[in-house]
C-alpha cells in the first residue's frame, strides 16, 4: 500500500511540476526553512518578510528533522516527494492495521481508500504543508489506541506537539481517550503534554519570535463572532466537509469514541472566521484522515456487540461502504488529473517560464510573486513582492498566475513603485513573464 500510495503522489507532484503549478507561496516557504535548517541557520524566510523567523509564524520545530534530507537534495520537489511518503506510510499502517482485523483483501483495500482519501489528496494539491509529518504519526498512534497498546500509543502522539500548535489540542483528545479507555496515568500526561505544549507554543514561543510579538492566528480565533452570524455558523462549506466525513465512513464513525479526536480540528476550523478554514480543500483536512478511518475500523470491531440486528448487518458491510464511497468520489479528486493524458502537454508557457529564469544569476536576490516562486527558490534569496523588502537584484513578475494587481502597472513602473532610487532595466518580457535587474552604475 504504502508503494502505490507513494507512487500516485509522486507523480502528481511531477505532474504539478511539469504544469508550472504553484498553488501558493507555502511550497517556497517550507523549502527556505529547510534550507536554513540544513545549513545549521536560524529559519529566517525572506519569503514571508526580511528577517522573518518562520518559528514565529507557527510552531513546527520537527521539521528540522528533515534538513538532512534536503542537504543531500536541495530542492522544493524534494518536500513534495517528503509529503507523498509520509502519506504512503501511514497507508501502509492503515492497511496493516486492517489487514490484521478483516483479513488481507479488505486490509488493502481499505488502505487504499485511506491513501487515497479525499483529504489527502487536497493537501497533495496544496502542496507541502507541515502536516504530512501528523498524518503517519496520529496514524500511528491511534491503531496503537485501537490495539490497547497504550505506550505506544502516547510514544507516536507526543511529537505531534512539535508539528503544529493546534494539534497539541488533538494531543490532549487522545490522552483523554487513552484516560477513557484505560483508566491509567498515562492518558492524563498525555493530555497534560498536549495542552501544555499548546500553551507553551500561542503564549510564549510564537508571541516571542513572531515579529508583531503576538501569534499571528489569534484573530481568527473569534468564537463569539461566528456564533453571532448563523449565516457562517451554517455556511454550506462546513456542512460539505461534515458530509465528506459521514460518507466516506457510511456514517459509522459516530460508533467510536476515537471519532472524537477529531473535534479539535473541527473546532478550531469552523469557529475560525477564516473562511479558508471551513471547506474540504487545501491541507486542512489530512489530519482528519487517519482518525476517520482508524474510528472506522473500531467501529467495524463493535459491529457485533450490538444489540441491534440491522446494525451489525450494515457494521458488516463497513469495508465495501468506505471502499465504494472512495471509488464514486474519486473522478471529482484532483489525482483524476493525471489520468488524462492530454493533462501531460507541455504548457504553452513552459519556454517562456525557462527563458525567463535562465538569465536571473544563481544567488541573487529576486522580488517575486508566486508564479516562478518554488522554481526560484533553491539557489536564490526569494522575497514576496507584496512584502516591503530590502532592494533586490531582479524582479520577477507573472502577469497571468502571478497575482499581480493590475493597477501596479508594467514592471518598469512596479520598480519604480517599490524601490524608486534603484534603476532597473527590463530585461524579458515574454508570455506574461517579466524580468528586470538592476543596473550597475
């Protein structure tokens, strides 16, 4: 499973490559952090501001552990390949896990629907977020859960904290299902571990390194604001990701208390007045992945106990219900793409991109928007052109994908706009690109 799962991602993320596809500024960021990361360097990232300590954004100190990796390949398709086998591996222990219980033929199955599930595919799409290192690790921890293997279970979950802040609230759901289900110290230090560490990381450590000096999430988290407006409370886009859960399960999830690690995620999304937050898109939902289905599996572990007929008849039927929902669902998920053979034609744009970045000189600082960004990212000093920046050595722009405001004007004028007592001379303007660089006096 894990194989195949690695392999569908992998050449997604080559497809995605190959098409020029940015979907944002996220890809560039986490290879700017890794690059200071292998070099032993503070995370500063020029992308999100000069001197930007990515630390202070969000709280994500265990991706360090993959600056090895990206010395020996320094390049932002390295983190693609990253994300793909973390969700490989957590399909593998999935699969495993099922296998296990239902026998060889359900446990692949079942583990390539896990794979292949409509969260993580999305956050394929998105491109590399910190999260695919949660996705094997809470995988991991909740089959653990699922197997009465408590140690092991606190052992996998614990490093969540140092993935993302918010997930030291999932930290504490687990260590309270751990207390539930065992009635052991272990599951209340647990819960301690995650709350203390989600304390620690919004109080303290992003406040510190942050250079506003509050965590910069905080506005979102506006409870009271969401639950004032039934418009947002209800907004179709939640009931959508609710949905996308209950099908994907036939609605057996509600059958298992590990169903209820997923509440944390979900409540911080939808009580967030981030709208971004609220749908099934983008890399939000992965973590929900693995404990939507390991709930399954304790649910189909349940079947049988119940008291009523018809329910441990459709219990029975579990498998071919997430099996079948992952099979309908799949033409309207974005690996859909690369099944297409006509998907793999060579943009139109694609010379233009390499004309335009041959001639910007390896090392150099570029003001860029998020057209040529991840392709600029590996051997030169990347800055946001919506960032104020020190004055850089060329300006790269994206009139069609770039995000550009038409109002800034030609890129001799946004030169001018941005840094005025700096001379710049435009040097490419093909397809849509546009390049100028300084110019020596």
């Amino acid at each position: 499973m894990a194989v195949i799962v690695a392999a569908a991602y992998v050449v997604f993320a080559a497809w995605q490559w190959s098409q020029f596809t940015v979907k944002s500024w996220d890809l560039s960021i986490f290879a700017q952090l890794l690059d200071r990361y292998a070099t032993l360097q503070v995370p500063i990232v020029t992308v999100k501001g000069d001197g930007f300590n990515l630390l202070g954004d969000h709280f994500h100190p265990l991706l360090a552990i993959l600056a090895p990796v990206y010395a020996a390949f320094p390049h932002a398709f390295t983190l693609l390949v990253i994300q793909a086998l973390c969700f490989a591996a957590a399909a593998g222990i999935l699969a495993r896990a099922a296998q296990r219980r239902l026998g060889l033929a359900a446990g692949i199955l079942l583990g390539i629907a896990f794979g292949l599930s409509w969260g993580l595919q999305y956050a394929a799409e998105a491109q590399f977020h910190e999260i695919a290192l949660a996705v094997p690790l809470l995988t991991a921890s909740l089959v653990a859960v699922l197997e009465s293997r408590w140690c092991a279970a606190a052992i996998w979950a614990a490093p969540l904290v140092f993935v993302k802040e918010d997930l030291g609230l999932t930290v504490v759901a687990i260590g309270l299902l751990i207390a539930y289900r065992v009635r052991k110290p272990i599951g209340f230090w647990l819960a301690a571990w995650g709350f203390g560490w989600f304390a620690l990381a919004t109080l303290v450590i992003l406040p510190l390194l942050n250079p506003k000096g509050a965590w910069a999430y905080a506005g979102n988290a506006n409870p009271m604001a969401i639950l004032s407006d039934p418009a947002s409370l209800f907004n179709p886009s939640k009931g959508e990701t609710l949905l996308l859960l209950i099908v994907f399960t036939g609605g057996l999830i509600a059958r298992s208390p590990i169903a209820l690690v997923l509440v944390p995620t979900l409540a911080w999304r939808f009580l967030a007045t981030n709208d971004g937050y609220w749908g099934p898109t983008w890399h939000y939902s992965a973590v929900l992945m693995p404990i939507a289905f390991v709930a399954l599996l304790d649910a189909i572990d349940r079947g049988p106990d119940s008291r009523w007929a018809w329910l441990r008849t459709y219990t029975s039927h579990g498998v071919a219900i997430a099996i079948t929902a992952a099979v309908v669902l799949q033409p309207s998920l974005p690996l859909r793409t690369i099944t297409d053979p006509k998907a793999w034609t060579r943009p139109a744009r694609a010379d233009a991109a390499a004309a335009v970045l041959a001639p910007v000189p390896a090392g150099a600082s570029v003001e860029t928007d998020i057209g040529l960004m991840n392709y600029l990212v590996d051997d030169h000093d990347v800055y946001w052109i919506g960032n104020t920046n020190p004055t850089p050595d060329c300006i790269l722009v994206d009139r069609i994908a770039g995000g550009i405001p038409k109002e800034w004007g030609n890129l001799k004028k946004i030169a001018e706009r941005l840094h005025p007592s700096t001379d710049y001379a435009v040097t490419h303007e093909i397809e849509g690109y546009e390049l100028a660089c300084r110019i020596d006096r």
